[in-house]
C-alpha cells in the first residue's frame, strides 16, 4: 500500500540526530570503570539550585481582601497562606459561620 504525498510540504517529519558526544562522553572500551572518577565531569552533572524564599505564604492582605469580597475564598486564602495564629483563623472562621447561620435563617426563617 502506498502512502498518499503529504499535503502539508511544512510540516514534514524531521529526521532525529542525536548531538555530538564530547570526547568524555563517548565510550572508550578500553578504559576500565574506576568507581572514584566519575564518567562524566562534576561540573556537567552537578546544579546548584537557586535560593528561594518562601513563596507560598502570600500577603495577609490578599486573604483579608478575599475575605471582604468573597468570603469562601477568603477562608480558604486565610487558612492556606496567612500569616495569623491559630486562635486568629478559628475567631474568623467561626464569625463567618455565624454571618452564615444568620443569613440562613433569615431567608429561611
């Protein structure tokens, strides 16, 4: 079965070519493996990584914000990423559980 010419002359498959080898990277047969010297140089394999501070605590702001406009986002903003205690969290927590209750009940009630 013969295949259809490509009507897509731009999008033709290109032939992989793996990159040129360094002369420490190509496997030489007589040279024994010495466990003290690795095979590649240190510096071809070894990163350091950059310091980072903490980025996931964001701004005590953006939660009190959330809280204002958006009070189940605000919950989960405050609990996820401020800065606050513990005791801080369950007081707001519990206060919009009570806003929540009340509002309830007054649709309902």
């Amino acid at each position: 079965m013969q295949q259809s010419p490509n009507p897509y002359p731009q999008f033709q498959p290109q032939q992989w070519q793996q990159p040129p080898m360094s002369p420490q990277q190509q496997w030489n047969p007589q040279q024994q493996w010495n466990p003290q010297q690795p095979p590649f140089p240190p510096q071809q394999y070894q990163q350091t990584l950059p310091v980072t501070t903490n980025t996931r605590k964001r701004d005590n702001g953006d939660a009190i914000c959330w809280l204002l406009l958006l009070w189940p986002v605000g919950l989960y903003m405050m609990w996820k990423y401020a800065t606050w205690s513990l005791a801080t969290k369950i007081v707001i927590t519990s206060l919009c559980a009570v806003f929540v209750m009340i509002w309830l009940l007054h649709i309902y009630g």
